[in-house]
C-alpha cells in the first residue's frame, strides 16, 4: 500500500512535471518543470532497487545535463513557434498505430522471463555489484573504458564546435 | 512493487517526448524532449532488471546516462553554432550544412 502511494506520488510528479515542461510557453520553465521530471524517475528507480542510478541520475541529469541546457537557453533567445498539435497526433497516430498492433502481436508471441510480483527478490544495495560488473573483464570492462573515450571525444568535439572562429591576426570573428 | 506500471509509464513519459520532439521548432526544446524519451527508456530498463532479479538491467542505463550526456554536450554546442551563424533557434530555417 505504501509503496503505491509513493509509486503514484513520483509518477504523478514526473508526468506533471513532464506535461508542464512540454506545453508551458516559457523555455525557462520548461527547464525546470524537466528538474521535477528528473527528480521523479529518480524516485522511481529508487523504488525498484536502483539505489546507484537514483544517485546517478540526479548527479549527471539534474546537476549536470539540467544546467547544460539551462546555459544553452541563457545564451540563445527562445523564438516560441511550435508546430500545431493537431498535425503532430495525426503523423503519431498513423506511425504508432501500425508499431503497436506489430508489438502487440510480437508480444503475444514472445516468452517473457518475468517473476510474478509476489517472487521478486528484495531490493538490496547495488552499488558493489555494478562496481564488479564494471572491471570484470568478460563483461562490462571494454564498454567502460569506451565510455570514457566517447566522454572525451564529445568534449573536445563540443568545445570544437561551440569554438569562436579566431581570425590570423588575432581578432574574433 | 510490480513492474507493469513502470512499463505503463515508461511507455507514457516517452510518448510525451516523441509528442514533444515532434511539435517544438525550438532546438533547445527538443533536445529536452530527447533528453525525457532517454529516462523513459532508462525506466524501462530498471523495470526489466527488477522483474529478472539480476544487475544487467542496470548497467545499460548507466552507458545511456553516458551516452546522454555526450549528446547533451554535443547538440547544444551546434545549437551555439547555429545561433551564431543564423542568430535564431528554430530548426525550420537552416536548409544547408554550408557555412
């Protein structure tokens, strides 16, 4: 009971906060009403065990991506055109009609390996068993040390890009 | 806690995005909305690892958490770019990737 409550009260938060950041006129507010979004699916994943991605998530998303975006709106002026929704929902409607009768077939004839609820096992802490998973090398290792790689690459290709074009003779262009 | 919610509202959060994604012509605003269609697939993720009981479910959101912050770097370094050289934000009006 209690953890349907709790359940409800993050889903509520992140679909408000979703809905919020999706039709608000504001740009700004809708970075933020993206906070209580993130905050949300944070809770969530708290909820089903994830102790490490809760922390995660609110660490890169909310501290890091979240300010990320808020510097890219406080550098650009907002320009509030957007599409009509009536449009939008009736391309969704024609592509997502056709991909979910396909899933729901799919998933008719798929074997799903999931435990009844009454069977899951009781969320302990899981920050060990990633850390492990991490080094191991017939694991995780390769795409761990790859991450980092990405990681870089997208720095120095970011600050590449963002770069202000310095003429020859020393001036900005 | 069963995890057919979760998946009900992972699929509900993403949707929202793809609807978001689709109706902004501000650039900023759709890589929000990329950013949510992320978490939701994140959520997913998390829900399949809570019903098979083990950690794989939990390590691919950790390189999509990576990966989403490479594309967050990435899209609002070419959303200065853009501005720089169109001084606007709307996605409709560069038609060329010169200059």
């Amino acid at each position: 009971m209690a953890s349907w409550i709790s359940f409800l009260f993050f889903a509520g938060l992140a679909v408000g906060c979703a809905l919020i950041s999706l039709f608000h006129r504001s740009v700004v507010h809708s970075a933020f009403a993206l906070l209580g979004t993130l905050m949300g699916v944070a809770g969530l994943y708290l909820m089903l065990g994830a102790d490490y991605l809760a922390v995660t998530q609110v660490l890169i998303y909310a501290g890091g991506i979240l300010v990320l975006i808020l510097f890219g709106l406080m550098l650009t002026p907002g320009d509030p055109t957007e599409l009509r929704l009536a449009r939008v929902l009736g391309g969704i409607a024609l592509i997502g009609g056709g991909g979910a009768l396909f899933l729901f077939k799919m998933s008719g004839a798929s074997r799903w390996h999931a435990a009844p609820p009454d069977q899951l096992a009781p969320p302990d802490p899981t920050v060990t068993r990633i850390g492990l998973e991490l080094l191991r090398q017939d694991r995780f290792l390769l795409p761990f040390e790859l991450a980092s790689v990405i990681l870089l690459a997208a720095l120095v290709g970011s600050v590449f890009i963002a770069r202000r074009r310095v003429q020859r003779d020393g001036g900005a262009a | 806690m069963s995890t057919t919610p979760v998946y009900l509202l992972a699929a509900l959060l993403f949707g929202l995005g793809v609807i978001g994604f689709l109706r902004q012509r501000n650039a900023v605003m759709i890589l929000m909305a990329v950013e949510l269609m992320l978490n939701s697939a994140n959520l997913t993720f998390l829900g399949a690892a809570r019903a098979r009981g083990d950690v794989d479910g939990s390590m691919m959101p950790l390189f999509l958490i990576v990966v989403a912050a490479a594309e967050a770097a990435v899209g609002l370094a070419l959303i200065l770019a853009l501005f720089r050289s169109r001084r606007t934000l709307d996605i409709e009006v560069p038609r060329s990737l010169r200059d």
